[in-house]
C-alpha cells in the first residue's frame, strides 16, 4: 500500500512541477495538476478556517487535502467554499449525469 502511495504523490509531484516549469505537458499531467492543486486549495482553506490555531489546524489540512483527492465534491469540503450548497449541487448534476439510461434494453 505504501509503494502505490508514493508512486501516486511522486507523479502529482512530477506533474505540479512540470505544469509550474513552464514546459509543454500532456492532457493527462493537466488533469493531474488541476486535481492536485484543487486538493491543495482545499487543504489552505482549512488551515484558515481552523481556530483557534491549537495544533487542530494540521490535522485539518492534510485531511481537507486527503479527501480532495479521494473526491473534491465529498459532503465534508462543503464548509469551505465560497457557497456551502454548491457541493450539494454539484453533487446531484454528477449524479444526475451518471444516472443509467433505459433506452435500447429490451427490459425497458
């Protein structure tokens, strides 16, 4: 499981520094560094949020950060956007597009 962990954060590493670098990455590095620096935005919304600032606020970045990567439309980012009821938007037009269509099954 470790092993799988660092392979994962040394390609977000790879991909936040070469977007940063200037150079010219792929479609796929984009994506990576646009979902880790959405995870990274959450993480410094947290540490802001958290007061007072006892220690807590540590635990509240990395586990802002951690869930952003999971999913950075989970219930638990929704104090810290700018609109709380957006997550909860967001998170019924995705499910609403995943929804399965019936159309073309003979069951229908």
């Amino acid at each position: 499981m470790t092993d799988k962990i660092e392979i994962a954060a040394a390609e977000a590493l790879s991909a936040l520094d070469a977007y940063m670098s200037g150079v010219k990455v792929s479609d796929e590095e984009k994506a990576l560094y646009a979902h880790v620096t959405t995870a990274g935005c959450f993480a410094a919304a947290a540490y802001d949020a958290h007061i007072p600032k006892s220690g807590g606020e540590a635990h509240a970045l990395i586990r802002s950060f951690l869930v952003a990567l999971i999913d950075p439309l989970h219930a638990d980012l929704d104090y810290l956007r700018i609109d709380p009821a957006s997550g909860e938007a967001a998170r019924a037009e995705k499910e609403a597009s995943a929804a399965p269509t019936w159309e073309g099954r003979a069951d229908a």
